[in-house]
C-alpha cells in the first residue's frame, strides 16, 4: 500500500519480534510476553494522544489570546476545533480583516 513505508514497517516489525522473543525468554512464557508488548504499545499510543491533546488545547489558547488582542472575540478561535478547516478560516480570517483595535 505504501511502498516508501514498507522498509520502515518491516524494521519495526523486526524490531518487536525481537524484543517479544527475548522477552519470553527470559520470562519463558511467550504468551505472557505478548501482552506486555501489547500493553507497552497501548500505553505509548495513549501518551501520543495525550500530548497532542495537551498540544492542541494549547494552541486554541494561544488563538484564544491573539484574537483578544486583535479586537476579536476569543471565541473565535474555536473555529480551531474543526480540524484543518477551522484553522486555515481562522488564519484567513485575521490576515484579511481589519482589526478592531489598530484604527
């Protein structure tokens, strides 16, 4: 599907055959290894999506802030919740317009 990926795919599968291997060896129960690659995945996975949540909600602050002192309702800058759209309309939005407060 992706051929530009495939080697980074393969790599990353090897990687986790080797770390699952070694883990049951020293364990020795393969099955117990598994899951405890399956649950350091999902935790990683959760932290990613954490950060980019802490990240995102940041960003609609930062918005929040620059629309206030633009003369704009700070609402506005929840159009950022509408992924991708909302932020170019907001862009476009204080580049475009005059604002309130440099008359």
């Amino acid at each position: 599907m992706f051929p530009l990926l495939s080697p980074a795919i393969d790599n990353a599968d090897n990687i986790a055959n080797a770390v699952e291997t070694a883990l049951a060896a020293i364990m020795g129960d393969p099955d117990i290894a598994s899951a405890l690659i399956d649950a350091v995945g999902w935790v990683a996975i959760a932290a990613v999506v954490a950060i980019g949540l802490v990240i995102y909600v940041f960003g609609i602050f930062i918005h929040w802030r620059i629309c206030s002192k633009a003369g704009y309702r700070g609402a506005l800058s929840l159009l950022m919740l509408l992924p991708i759209v909302g932020y170019v309309l907001l862009m476009l939005f204080l580049a475009l317009r005059r604002w309130p407060t440099g008359k």
